[in-house]
C-alpha cells in the first residue's frame, strides 16, 4: 500500500471519534465503543498487528482507565469533603472579597491555581481540582470546564514537574544516534541539548500563553454571558494581561535557569503571590459598575447545568463557621504532599513500590504497571480524610460526600473504560511487512500516528515548522497527554527538521514546537474532557466541550508554528507579520462585534 492509502486507513479512528463525538453531538459512553471496535478491526485486518497486541494494549487502556476514575474520585471526594464541611461557603466568600466579578475569579481559580496544579501533579488533574471548585462558587458546569480545558495548554509542558520534557522528550532523544551525531562538533552535551529545548519551549509557551488568560474570559462572556459578547471578556484585557505576564515571565526564567522540573510550579505561585494581592488592592480591577456575572439560573441553558449545579445545599454544612486558612488547609494539603510525593525521598519510592505489575499480557510484550499510591486520586483522598477530622465534620455529611463521589466517579466510567483502551490500540499497532510498498518498506512496523505524521511531513515540506505544532496536538488527542505525544514524536519531528536541511540548534526548536502543541492538544484530550466533565456532573457533552476549545487551541497552534518559524530563521519573517496582522485583525472585530456565534452554534 502506498503512503497515501495507509494515512488514510489510519485517520480512519480518528474521523470516527469526531464523526460520532464532535459533529453528530453523541455522548462519549456511546461513540467510544464505536471508536474502540473500528480501531481494533483496523489494528488487526488491515494494519496487520497480532490479535494478542491488539488485547494487551486494550488491558492496559483499561488498567490506565481505572487510574484516571480513581483520580477523578479522588478530585471530586475532596471537593465534596469541603462542601459538606461548610467550608466551600467561607472559599466563595474569600473569592468574593477579592472581586464578584466572574471573569477574575476564572483568572484566578483556572489559570493561576489550576498552572499550580498542573506543576504539581499534571495529567488531568488541574481541570478535575478547579472545575468543582469553579462550580462550587457559583460557575455554570459547562463554564467551569470550558475555562479548565482552556489553561491546559501554557503550564502543560512543565506540569507533573516536568514529565511531558523530563520522561516524554528525553525517552524520543536520549542515545538517539542521529541526535548524538548532530551534537557533534557543537560544544553540547545531550543534557545541555535538552535545556536549550526547553528554554525554547518556555520561550514559545511564554508568548503564545501570555493571551491564555484573556481567550479564558473573551470565550466565559460570550458563551456564558446575558449580552453573549466577547467585548465583555476584553474589557478586563489589563488585569487579563497582567496575570499572564505575571505567570509566564518567571516560568520563562525558571526554566531558563533550573531546567524543565519548576516553571508551572513556582511560576504559577509567583503570579498567585503577586496578582491575588494586586486584585485586593484594586490593580488592573474592572470598574465597580462594570463586574461581569453570570445571567440569573432561572436563564441558564440547559446544557451548562451539571449535577454539581443541581445539588441541594445541606444544612449540616451551611451553617458551620470556618475559618478562611482553615477552609484553604486542604488544598494546601493537597499541593504540598504532591509535590512532596515526587521530590522527596524517601517518600517518592515508598508510594511507588506496592506496584501492580502485568508483564507480557497475551504474549503481546506489553507490561502494563501500575502504582496507586503515587496516583494523585490517592493523595486526595488521603487529605479529605484529614480534613474529616480537621474540620470536625459529622459522620453522616462526610458518609454523604463519599456516595456522592461515588456516583459521579462511576458515571465517567463507561466512557473512559472503552476510550483509553481504543488510544492504547492505536498507539500499539505495528504495520505489517505484507502491507506495504517498496516505496514504504521502511515504515513496516510503525504504528498510526507515525505513518500520519510521515504523511503530513511530506505535504508540509519546507513549512513543516509551522505544522509541527499540530502535530503535537494529535498525539496529545489520541495518546492522552503531552509526554506520549512527546515519546512519539521527538524522534521523528527531529528527524523531520534534518530533512528540510535544518541544523541540530534549529531541530531542536521544532523538538521544542512539538512539545508546545502536545501541551495545546490537551484542550481537546478526550479522557482529559470526559474526566473534567464527570467532576462536575456533565456528561454526555463532551462533543460540544471539545468544539467550544477549538478556538483557543487553534490560536495557540498558529502561534506558536509562525512563532517557532520566526526564531528558526533569526527574523521577524513575513509569515509572522502576517500572521501577526490576521491576529490584530480579528481581536479587532471580536472587540467592535455586538455579536459572533452563540455556544449553541457550536453544539
């Protein structure tokens, strides 16, 4: 089979996903069986890959499923604990204190904790932590989990102390005969290689992500707002601005100077040290009589209700008296033993060592392990039993967050059960010698996504700068998360940038790019839409979610390719000044326009 053929039997999963998921609006718990079925038909009839491959990688999708249920208990059982504790009524009035106004809380809340998070524990959990949180303070479901998918793109890079770079880039790098022999003659090391990679991805994130914050409010006003305005969002461009630079300066610096283990993490703590007191203080503030709220319930959509929004409040709860440091303990807890779980040892390898351990399973090579001690589901359960006893709860409240945590961890499960195994099908497909050409003998034995990015390679030639990013984005969606997406594909984006006559310095770059669209594909990371959404009780509009992101993603995609090309060639080159005028062009009209598309529009 020629190239052409078999990037379009491997798109094939892919197209099903968005065919079921995005366009016909199904529910996750239904389009994922499908996704799953047409995948491991294609693995094993016409990719060639061995029926016992084909069952290892779905049980070690299911093994991976279950870990993300458990996180997503975990994240809800502790937001629960605080509900029923009556301590989420001190947490929304402190919100309130430093402003009513929903576009700064989403700020603040989404894009300055929620990159904390991300730096702390990363896969996932800032969208499970904030999106509850969100909602617990009055924030539609659909709102909390649009504005928490949309900061997954900036901190994503850096985040689980920097995995996605740490493990994803250095297993694609490390001992690679082509990366060592480009080194030659350079005065770098490997180690020193992969630090100038990632400043480079500091430097890309920190521009394209400076404006993360203001797409966050544009897209809350528009979509969740009476006046359905994106002008409403803009108007707090200063304080939007001023939490971005706030963030991603010392990120950039971090990351300059320590390497890829701190900038989420300290650089989101710098920003919230600086901006939260800033914002009490009035600095960059909308003006009183313009703060920003959400339309009465009695005039919610439907669709933005999760069963979060629904719930009763309980009384044993809402007249209970905290204090504010004590209502925060948790989830300082929370941060603290997360980062403490992966920094400090002993720690570190006494929750990692009860692994469970599948080796070979179906004789298929896969071992799959897993260690949930060292999974943060653990760690928020660990904290919401203290915080049982720190805030003194009655047994019946804390009885009745755990049933609750229950039913809302189950009700992702179905979905997630069938999609990550459908991921791992695709990502352990092998093409069979039988299958191909001549002309495409050497791509026997690669999986999909290789032989999709071989594709795209091709057609893109000298202007792969500029697709790499995507590139990235397509092994987050399929594979989950950023360090897949980097294992994949740092080989291959290097090798891809030697081709079109690129030196080892600028592959880097594009090395750097890739990592960039890996963290921006996040946004639209099914598992990651499904688990975020499942926090909050929404289920079922998945499809609508991952449409209501596109927008942002595809400006930090664009970005960051016209960007990564401008620093390849040493200039401000004629793509990015055109790039640069459609940008200006646009905010132009979304500022002067009264009205755009309506989220109903994109549902």
């Amino acid at each position: 089979m020629s190239l052409l053929t078999l990037s379009l039997i491997a798109i094939v999963p892919i197209i099903t996903i968005l065919v079921f998921l995005v366009f016909l609006n199904w529910p996750a718990s239904r389009a994922m069986p499908i996704a799953l079925f047409v995948t491991a038909l294609i693995a094993m009839f016409v990719w060639g890959t061995d029926a016992n491959v084909v069952a290892g990688a779905a049980f070690n999708g299911l093994i991976t499923a279950l870990e993300v249920i458990f996180i997503v208990f975990g994240a809800v059982l502790l937001l629960n604990t605080v509900k029923e504790s009556g301590a989420i009524n001190t947490i929304r009035r402190g919100f309130i204190g430093i402003s009513p106004d929903r576009r700064v809380q989403a700020i603040i809340i989404a894009w300055l904790f929620g990159s904390f998070i991300e730096g702390s524990a990363g896969f996932g959990t800032p969208a499970a932590i904030a999106a509850p949180l969100l909602v617990a303070i009055g924030f539609p479901a659909m709102a909390a989990v649009m504005v928490s998918l949309i900061i997954q793109s900036t901190p994503v890079s850096f985040g689980a102390i920097g995995t996605p770079l740490q493990i994803g880039v250095n297993t694609g790098l490390t001992d690679q005969p082509s990366v060592l022999a480009g080194l030659e003659g350079t005065g770098m090391n490997y180690t020193d290689y992969l630090l100038y990679i990632t400043s480079n991805v500091a430097l890309i994130h920190g521009i394209v992500g400076t404006l993360i914050p203001l797409f966050v409010v544009a897209m809350l006003t528009r979509f969740f707002g009476l006046n359905k305005s994106f002008r409403e969002g803009l108007k707090v461009w200063k304080f939007a601005l001023f939490a971005g630079i706030a963030f991603t300066v010392p990120y950039y610096i971090i990351a300059t100077l320590l390497g890829p283990e701190f900038p989420s993490l300290l650089g989101s703590l710098i920003a919230l040290i600086i901006v939260v007191p800033a914002a009490q203080k009035g600095l960059f503030m909308p003006a009183k009589d313009e703060v920003f709220d959400f339309p009465p319930r009695s005039k919610w959509e439907e669709d933005w209700f999760g069963k979060l929004n629904h719930e009763p409040e309980r009384e044993e709860g809402t007249n209970r008296s905290i204090s504010m440091a004590m209502s925060w303990l948790p989830y300082i807890l929370v941060a603290g033993l997360l980062v403490a779980s992966r920094t400090v040892e002993p720690l570190t390898s006494a929750l990692k060592a009860p692994a469970m351990v599948f080796e070979n399973t179906f004789g298929s090579g896969i071992t799959t392990t897993s260690t949930p001690l060292f999974l943060p589901g653990f760690i928020f359960i660990v904290v919401s039993v203290l915080t049982f006893f720190l805030h003194r709860m009655k047994s019946a409240d804390y009885k009745h967050a755990w049933k609750s945590s229950f039913k809302t961890a189950a009700s992702a499960g179905l979905a997630l059960i069938f999609a990550v195994p459908m991921i791992k099908i695709f990502l352990n497909t092998s093409l069979a010698a039988d299958k191909v050409s001549a002309a495409t003998e050497a791509l026997a034995g690669q999986n999909m996504p290789l032989v999709l990015a071989e594709s795209v390679s091709v057609i893109a030639g000298d202007f792969w700068p500029i697709v790499a990013p995507s590139v990235g984005a397509l092994g987050a969606f399929i594979a989950g998360s950023n360090t897949f997406s980097n294992m994949m594909f740092s080989l291959f984006q290097f090798g891809a940038a030697g081709n079109i006559g690129l030196d080892v310095h600028q592959s880097g770059i594009v090395v750097a790019m890739q990592a960039v669209g890996g963290a921006a594909g996040n946004m639209i990371c099914v598992h990651n839409v499904v688990a975020a959404s499942a926090t909050v009780g929404l289920i079922g509009k998945e499809g609508a979610l991952i449409r209501s992101v596109l927008l942002p993603m595809t400006y930090y995609l664009l970005a960051a390719g016209f960007l990564g090309m401008a620093i390849i060639h040493g200039v401000v080159n004629v793509w990015l000044l055109v790039y640069a005028a459609i940008v200006i062009v646009y905010l132009a009209r979304l500022v002067t326009a009264k009205n755009g598309l309506s989220l109903a529009a994109v549902r």
